[in-house]
C-alpha cells in the first residue's frame, strides 16, 4: 500500500471559529495545485438579490514561500517562446 497520495488539484476545507472577530473567513483550508500548495479562506456572503454564494480567496502557503517555491503556471508562462506575429498576406 502506498504511503504517497496525489494531493495534485484536491483541498479541504474546515469550518473557522471567527471568534470577536466577524472579518475572519467562515472556512479555511489548503489546497495543491501543480506541486503548489495554497491556503484557501471562504467567506458566506449574500447577494444584492439575496442568494447566498461564498468568496474565495487563495494564497500561497507559508512552506512554498519558505522553500522558495513559486507558481508553477506562472514559470511556465514566462519560459514558454514568445509566439511569432502571423502574416499571412490577408491585408485587413
């Protein structure tokens, strides 16, 4: 049996005790993304029209600032060629 799971694109989230503090999020939690891991904060919120929704705020976990781990989206956008312009005679 394998002691490894692939966490890759899976989170959990758990209930928050807000205390006296009513800014603090309802839920938070962590999630993996492509090797990153983040820390997830929900909010229960209430629409103009009275539905009920949660906001969602991600950002990057205290170990991959440690660790100096970055987005791994973001190093691939930035090392991926820059695509060359088409010119293929169609003059509009």
């Amino acid at each position: 049996m394998a002691d490894q799971y692939d966490n890759n694109l899976r989170g959990v989230l758990f209930h928050n005790d807000k205390g006296d503090n009513q800014n603090r999020p309802d839920m938070t939690g962590n999630v993996e993304i492509d090797g990153t891991k983040y820390r997830v904060a929900c909010w229960n919120k209430t629409s103009k029209n009275g539905n009920s929704f949660m906001s969602m705020s991600l950002s990057l976990a205290d170990e991959n600032i440690q660790s100096g781990q970055t987005n791994y989206a973001a190093q691939a956008q930035a090392q991926a060629p820059a695509q060359a312009a088409v010119d293929d005679g169609i003059p509009f």
